[in-house]
C-alpha cells in the first residue's frame, strides 16, 4: 500500500481524537501513580518493593514495544491497539483490586505488557491516515496532550486519594480506554497498516526481559540479596551476551543495527536514557519527600509534581524556536544545564522548606527535561531516512523507558540501603511516618529521629539524580551544530 492510499480515510478527525485519547491515558499514567504511591504504601505497606511497582510497568511495557510493532506489520494497527489497549485495562482494573504490594507488582507488570502498544501504534495510526504535509500540524496536537496530561495526572492524583479511595486511579482508565476503542471500531478501516510477513523476534525480547530483569532485582534488592547479588549480576551479563550473539545474526532484529552505526542517533538514545533515569527518581521520590519530611498532603505533592509538568511543554515549545535559530548542540546544552541546575537544588530542600521551593526546583528540573528531550528527538528524526525513521522513534522510546526503569532500581537501592544503615530496627519506616495512625502512635522524639533519618537518605536519592544529570552535557556535545533545515 502507498503513502497516498493511506489517506483515503473517512473521519480523520475522529480516528486522530481517539488517538489523542489513548496517548492521554499512557501519559498520565506515570505521575498519577507517583502522585499517589505514598498513600497506596501506606495502606498495603511493603515500603522495600516501592521501586517495583514503577520499574516492572516499564520494564515490560519496553520489551513489548519492538513485538507490537512487529505484530502490527502482520496483522494490522486497529488489531494490536485492540489487544494491547484490553490488556492494559485488565490491568488497570486488577491494580485497584491489590490487597498487597507484591500483587501490586504483579498487577502493574500485565498492565505494562499493554502499555507497550498504545504510544507506538497511536503514533503508526495517525502517521498512515495524514501526509507527510499534515504531519507537521497534527504533531501540535499530540504534543498538547502531553502538557494537559503531564498538568491534570498529579492534581488530578492528589484529589483522588484525598477524598476517595487511591483504587480510582487505576480505573479512571476505563472510560477513557474504552471510549478510544469505540471511535477506532467505528472509524478506522480494519486494514489500513500495510501487510508484511515478517519474523517474530521472540527470542530476542526473552534474552532482554531477562537481562534487565536480572539487573533491576540486584539494584533494587542488594541489601536482601546478599552474596546471590553476584549471581544475578552474572545473569545479566550472560542474558545481555546472549542477546548481542542473537541480534547479530537475527532475520529480523529487536532494532536494526544500521541505527546503532549513526553517532546522533547514538547520542539521541543515550539522552533519552538519561532524562528517564532522572524524571522517574523525582517523579517517584519528590512527593515521598513534601508528604513525609515536610508533612505536605497528596495535593501539595501533586501540585509540586505539576510544576515540573509546566516546565516541561513550555521548554519543548521554546527548545524547537531556539533550535531554528542557534543549533541542536547549542539547544541541548541549554537543556542539560538546566537540568543539573534542578537536580542540584532538590540537595537544598530541608524539613521546614516551603511548597514554592520544592515547585520552583521541580519546574527548573521540567524545563531541562524538555529542551532536552525535544532537541534528542527531532534530532534524530529528521537524520533518519524515511525507512527507518519509525524504527528510530520507537528506539528513542524504548531508551526513555529503559531509562526510567533502571533510574526507578537504582535510586530505590540507594534509598533502601541507606534506610537500612540509619533505621536498622525500624520495620518499614517510611510506612509508619506516611500513616497517620500509625505517626500518632510514635512519640515526638521517635518521629523526629526517623524523619531525620529518612531526610538524609533521600538527599542521597537526589545526589544520584544530580550524578546522573552530570552526564548530559557530554551527550548534548554529540549533537550536531547544524540547524534542522542544514541537516534534511
């Protein structure tokens, strides 16, 4: 099938709203359930498994994004968004059910293995049904559900488990889920996506699940695992061995190595990877933080969250006239500054800090985010030829989650290591100061003596984030200097 015949397609308005819809749904998911993990452990308690229950929703949404697309080739778009989209709101419906943090997990992990469908297929959907003309309006529309959703999921969070029960985060999904299928059955043809007989690359994403599976359960459980932290180390260097050996020589590659031989497309993923590590560590620990060190409610930790969801469209929308006029590299560097600037004043944040210190930081910290994560994507697209520019997007993705999933383990580590040094008696402390029953059973020196102790752990959370954000500026240095319009 052509690019033309792609746009033979009845109600393109409708098919693009019900993408837009499902785009929605994906992004709020994150920073609604960041937003409101802090009551959630105070109710199913099992503080030591927090870094779960983000990491394994991304690990498993990131080894399925390369076999939905696959499978989407073969059988067909409306087909696997079907598919995807239900087991994604099985999911969801299953993670408000979960009557302890391991079921949680587990929970969250068949939610993902959904997810990995609805931002790729989404994207595949409206780039067959517009030109490559229309593409460049349409793109304002679906970057505007980002900023809507990036502002509305941690008020929106916050109020929920306020005044109702933490459970409705996970089903405000349904109707939004199932109201973007409705629009597809109805409007989008059942065979709009080219056909292709192409080789599933099951192997290859068995040898990546166990890889960094093997790696987050060494990083998230080192303190638990003792000398068996070895074995899983070996596991994954094995794991990951093996998936090189397999990739070499597959038909069909999880990503096609020619990808990997380009320099910016190189140092577009890595700052993708970068920029997930350290928006995952905020986003999962600053509002553990205004809650339970400043004793902030779950809408002031929404609101502080929303602030480094303004920065964020706010920077994309400047960082692409800034590119026009200086250069990527010029772009990113701005982007990287900034975000070691916000990564260096969440150090400065003390128990008797205000709300408007913690916004400020955290909206510095978007702004970074933004510029950098606009400048590393158009990068990358507009270096990539036609055939392989979907594939390229779909590997700055995967990076971002992979990203997100290994910054979540590591900083989980970190803080649970250094819980355990500080608070060797305590069972679960970050439980017992987010309960309010059991913070009213402490006495005051008690509670001062574990806010004290948790205070110093996650400032150590937050040096990592700034170690992380440090590499950034080394990989804005491999963008280009060249403008988009030198580069095409």
């Amino acid at each position: 099938m052509t690019e033309s015949a792609h746009l033979h397609v009845s109600h393109r308005g409708w098919i693009l709203f019900a993408c837009m819809l499902a785009m929605f749904m994906a992004a709020i998911e994150v920073t609604i359930v960041a937003t409101a993990m802090p009551t959630i452990i105070a109710d199913l308690g099992g503080f030591s498994q927090f870094g779960w229950v983000f990491s394994v929703y991304l690990l498993t949404q990131a080894v399925s994004v390369p076999l939905y697309g696959r499978l989407a080739d073969m059988w067909g778009r409306r087909k696997m968004f079907f598919i995807g989209t239900s087991l994604f709101l099985a999911g969801s419906v299953l993670c408000g059910f979960a009557q302890n943090m391991l079921w949680l997990i587990l929970f969250r992990a068949f939610q993902g293995l959904g997810a990995g469908a609805i931002m790729p297929l989404s994207s595949t959907i409206v780039a067959d049904i517009y030109s490559p003309r229309e593409r460049a309006s349409v793109q304002g529309w679906l970057s505007s559900v980002w900023g809507v959703a990036a502002i509305t999921g941690p008020l929106t969070g916050a109020w929920l488990v306020e005044h109702f029960s933490w459970s409705l985060i996970f089903w405000v999904n349904l109707p939004i889920g199932l109201m973007s299928m409705a629009l597809l059955a109805r409007f989008l043809p059942a065979h709009c996506a080219e056909e292709k007989s192409q080789p599933l690359n099951v192997t290859g994403s068995v040898w990546l699940m166990l890889c960094v599976s093997a790696l987050l359960m060494a990083m998230l459980q080192a303190e638990w695992l003792g000398y068996w932290l070895i074995a899983f180390l070996l596991l994954a260097l094995f794991a990951g061995w093996q998936l090189k050996k397999h990739e070499l020589r597959a038909d069909a590659p999880l990503f096609p190595l020619e990808i990997w031989r380009s320099r910016l497309i190189i140092a577009g993923n890595a700052g993708n990877l970068i920029i997930g590590a350290a928006m995952m560590g905020i986003s999962a620990f600053l509002p553990t933080w205004i809650q339970g060190i400043t004793g902030g409610t779950p809408l002031q930790a929404g609101s502080t969250l929303a602030m480094m969801s303004i920065g964020w469209p706010l920077a994309s929308t400047l960082s692409g006239r800034l590119i026009l006029r200086t250069s990527y590299r010029f772009t990113a560097q701005i982007g990287a500054l900034l975000l070691i600037l916000g990564s260096a004043l969440l150090l400065l944040l003390r128990a008797d800090s205000s709300m408007l210190q913690a916004g400020a930081t955290a909206f510095v910290i978007g702004t970074g985010m933004g510029m950098t994560s606009t400048t590393f994507l158009v990068s990358v697209q507009n270096h990539a030829h036609y055939d392989i520019r979907g594939i390229c997007t779909a590997s700055i993705m995967f990076s971002r989650m992979m990203g997100s999933a290994i910054g979540t383990a590591l900083m989980g580590a970190v803080l649970n290591l250094n819980l355990a040094q500080r608070l060797p008696q305590a069972q679960d402390p970050v439980q017992q100061i987010m309960s309010t029953q059991s913070r009213s059973a402490l006495s005051s020196e008690t509670l001062h003596h574990m806010e004290q102790a948790i205070a110093a752990s996650l400032h150590w959370v937050f040096v990592v984030a700034l170690v992380i954000a440090l590499f950034a500026p080394g990989v804005a240095w491999m963008m280009p200097r060249q403008r988009p319009e030198r580069t095409e």
